[in-house]
C-alpha cells in the first residue's frame, strides 16, 4: 500500500464521490482514516488503535464500504438522525431511476457519512 494522500475534506470532495469523478479506493480511504484506521507502512499492517470500538470490533480491519452492504448499513446506522439528510443541503437531489445501483447507493452513503463527520466535527463543507 502507498502511502495515503486524502483529498481535503469539502465539499468538492463529497460531489467528487458522488458524480463518481474519484474512485473507489479513494472513497475508501477517506472513510477509513476520518473512522480512525492507519495504515503502518512499516508494519504493511492496519492500525486500528484510534477505531472505537463498534467499528474495531466487528471490523479489525477497514471495509471496503463500496463493495460491502452490510459495512455501508453499519456506517449509515452510524449517522445521527439529524444529519440523515445533509446530502439534500448541498443540493443533491438524488440519483434519477435507470441510472444508479447499489454502488452509487454506497457512495451516497458514503458522502452523507463524510458530510455527518463535518458538521459534528465543524468542518466547513
């Protein structure tokens, strides 16, 4: 694995993840690190010390949250009720019928997970 270069944390990122402009492995990275997983290059291991415990529990090892439902229904159980809908606050209006499947259904979750961390976190998107 090289090492990691997050893309910042905005609100260009999360349309990025989205409009499906980025790709997967990407996506995957910014979860993992802002839940907390870092990878030790000079173990070629994950660390997961700084993961609470829900996530390191049940996922010692990160998720690859486009490819798993069940990771993806964890992370959207995982947002607080209040920022269920923070995706339509920036202006996505959903993906149109014929032209989505599971995979931009995680991304959505996704990106709704990136933007929950923001606000609880104040990170301006």
């Amino acid at each position: 694995m090289n090492k990691l270069q997050l893309l910042p944390l905005n609100t260009e990122t999360i349309w990025a993840i989205i409009n499906d402009t980025i790709d997967d492995s990407t996506v995957n990275q910014l979860v993992w690190h802002y839940l907390g997983y870092r990878y030790d290059e000079t173990t070629n291991m994950w660390n997961n010390t700084e993961v609470v415990d829900e996530w390191r529990n049940e996922y010692p090892q990160p998720p690859n949250f486009i490819e798993s439902r069940p990771a993806t229904v964890k992370l959207t159980r995982s947002i607080p009720p209040e920022n269920k809908q923070l995706l339509k606050e920036i202006g996505f209006s959903g993906y149109k019928i014929g032209e989505f499947g599971p995979r931009q259904t995680r991304r959505a979750t996704v990106a709704n997970w990136l933007l929950s961390y923001m606000q609880q976190t104040n990170k301006n998107a």
